[in-house]
C-alpha cells in the first residue's frame, strides 16, 4: 500500500513540475514580451526582405544571462523559452528516478537513452 502511495506522489510531482514549468515559461515570456513591447514598440518596421541571425547574446546561455543582467527585453523572452524547453527535460529526469526507485530496469534504460538522445542534440547535435 505505501508503494502506491508512494507512486502517487511521484506521479503527482511529475504533473505538477509539467504544469509549473509551463506556467513559469509562459509567465516569463509575456512580461519580457510586454517590456520589448514598452521598450521598443515606436521603432521603425524591420527588413523582412534580408535575413538577420540572431546575435549570439541570443543564442547562447552566457549571452542569455548577460543580456538579463542588462535588462534587456528580448533575453528576458529567451529565458521564457529556456524555462519552457528545461520543462520536459525535468520530467524526464525525475521519470528515471522514479522508475529507478521502482526497479523498472527497462524503463530506466529507455528513459536514459532519451535523455541521453536529448542531452547530445542540445549541446551539438550530435545525433
């Protein structure tokens, strides 16, 4: 009974970090997308005709936190995407441990193989 117990709970955290993380990502995206809004809503419309990359305070996590330490508007939005991509990252990371703590050797092994699978493509796509 308390295995089940137990169980529950995991399951609970899970679906509350889901729903916590996605409310946190959106909550972050909307203040730094109101305050890009404040801060540069008058500014002439851009060239669509030309592309322009993104510049690397951006696209890095250094550049991220850079930016927000300068409060800049758009890194805050970057911030919010980075919460919302973390979200089922954590889940996934607290699923092994939950299968762990079960002795779910199968799952565990698939589960570290997506992680896994995650982790490589994110720092340089390796698969």
């Amino acid at each position: 009974m308390e295995l089940i117990n137990e169980n529950k709970k995991m399951q609970q955290l899970i679906g509350s970090t889901l729903r916590i993380g996605v409310m946190t990502a959106c909550c972050i995206a909307i203040l730094g997308g109101a305050y890009y809004l404040i801060s540069h809503g008058s500014e002439p419309m851009p060239d669509y005709y030309k592309f322009h990359g993104e510049p690397t305070s951006l696209t890095s996590l250094s550049g991220i936190f850079g930016g927000l330490i300068h409060l800049k508007a758009a890194n805050l939005i970057q911030l919010g995407v980075l919460v919302l991509m973390l979200t089922p990252i954590t889940r996934i990371i607290l699923s092994l441990f939950d299968f762990a703590h079960q002795r779910d050797w199968l799952y565990v092994a698939i589960t570290t193989i997506v992680f896994l699978v995650i982790l490589l493509n994110s720092l340089g796509g390796i698969l």
